[in-house]
C-alpha cells in the first residue's frame, strides 16, 4: 500500500539554524500517528513542511507521489486538511458555515457537494446550532472546533493537526476523538501534534518523538506511554492510565480506558 506521507532525510534550517535533521518516516492510509515531543523539538515545522509552507533545505517530502516543494500549499490543499495551533489564523469568513465551506470550495469541489461535507463536518463537532454565527462571535474552544471542520470538510487523504485537544474540554474532546477516530476507519491518514497524551492513548496508535530536531522514537505508542525512563528523557509524562497499567503490570501494558477497565476486571475475577 502507497503511503499517504512520506519523509526522506529531511532536513530544515530557519537562517542557518537546525530545526530538523535527518526525519525519515512514512505513514500509511488509515494510519493515526501522535507527533510529540518538548517544545521547540521542530514538531510545527515538520507540519509546516507537510503543508508546503515550508520547503526542506535537503531531502524530500512527498504527499502520496506529490513532492511538496514543487507545490503550492492551494495545490496540496486537494490532499492535506490541515489545523494551525492558533485556529484565529484559519477563520475569516462571516459564518462558521462559510469558512468550513471556503477550502472544498477552492479545490473545486462542486456545490452540492460542499454542502453536504459542511454538514457532516459541523454536526460531527456538535457545531450545526452555530453554522450562522459569526466565528469570532464564538469562544475560544469553539473557534477551535470551527476550525477543525474546516480541515475534516476537505475530505482529503491526510490530515495534519497542531494541538487540535488544546483548551478543549472532556465532551469536546470526546468529539473531536469520534470525529478523527471515523475518518481513519475511512482511510483518511492522521498525523496529530500533541501534548495531550491521554487523548494520544485514546485515539491514535503510533507516536513518533521529535528530540532537538531528530526522531527519537518511531513506535506504538502504547509502548512509549509505560516506559517511564524514556517518557522521563524526553520531557514527557505518562497519562494516569498509562502509569497505572504499569505500575500493576497489567497484561500487554494497555492505555486506553476501555481496555484498562477490562485488563483490572480479569484481574479481579482472578
């Protein structure tokens, strides 16, 4: 199966200066993949570079069998949806239904058509109550969530999204899982910036760790979330699941709240 994201030695400097170094990675359809790391590992970067608003100072990023740096960020639009950390950078439109419509628009995708990739994506957030508001009319969170179906109303083959949990809370949280976690199931590919790792144990499967540029870990992430010492080396901290399948040495170290509770009611019975 053809990757849907592919990195290949990149590297990539801002005046001269490193901020990744020798990344090479693929992601496959359907793949949900946690990027994390300290701040200032080069994690935005490396979405950027995804994006086209970055080009690598050496080796090769490809979307499918698109180099980025021979396009431009409109034409790689067609197969990323994306999500900036700071979502007030992706709204401008005068309703929310308006921006969500605004990038299938663009890729000229028929109206139509628009239409009903702006309704799922809005109802799939909880936001179909706000279509007609104004998204600065909107708290915080929930230009966030705006945002968000903008990027899952494109429909594309790789999503890339920073922060997408940030300032969330549990019910928006839990959406905006089921939201993901259903495009993956479609095929869609997911690469998540996150500091959230409860919600990384959650809805992805795979991380990949950013260290001063360089990948330091390219695994499941059930393995990272109970391995203590490295979470420890790379300024991480375990989500209490996680800390607790450890600490009971639960069969196969699980992280997720479903298969902890069955992992300690096994344990119970027994």
């Amino acid at each position: 199966m053809s990757a849907v994201l592919g990195f290949e030695d990149v590297a990539f400097a801002y005046a001269g200066r490193p901020a990744l170094s020798g990344v090479s990675f693929a992601v496959a359809p359907g793949e949900r993949v946690a990027l994390v790391g300290r701040n200032g590992a080069g994690k935005s970067t490396l979405l950027r570079l995804v994006t086209g608003l970055l080009h690598p100072t050496s080796g090769v990023v490809r979307v499918g069998d698109w180099d980025t740096a021979r396009r431009r960020p409109d034409e790689l639009a067609h197969r990323v949806g994306s999500l900036f950390q700071h979502a007030d950078q992706q709204l401008f439109a005068r309703t929310v239904a308006d921006d969500v419509a605004f990038g299938p628009r663009v890729t000229g995708i028929a109206a139509p058509e628009v239409a009903a990739r702006v309704e799922r994506a809005l109802e799939s957030l909880g936001l179909s109550d706000v279509a007609g508001e104004h998204p600065y009319d909107l708290p915080p969170p929930w230009r966030k969530l705006a945002a968000l179906a903008g990027a899952l109303a494109l429909e594309s083959a790789l999503l890339v999204l920073d922060e997408p949990t940030a300032g969330l809370d549990r019910r928006a949280r839990d959406r905006v899982a089921a939201a993901l976690a259903t495009r993956a199931e479609r095929g869609a590919a997911l690469l998540v910036v996150t500091h959230d790792l409860g919600f990384a144990a959650e809805t992805l499967d795979r991380a990949l760790v950013l260290e001063r540029g360089r990948l330091a870990w390219d695994a499941p992430i059930a393995g990272l979330l109970t391995d203590a010492e490295r979470l420890e080396g790379l300024g991480l901290v375990a989500p209490p699941l996680a800390r607790l399948s450890h600490a009971l040495a639960l069969p196969g170290r699980p992280v997720r709240e479903r298969e902890v509770a069955r992992a300690l009611a096994e344990r119970c019975r027994a």
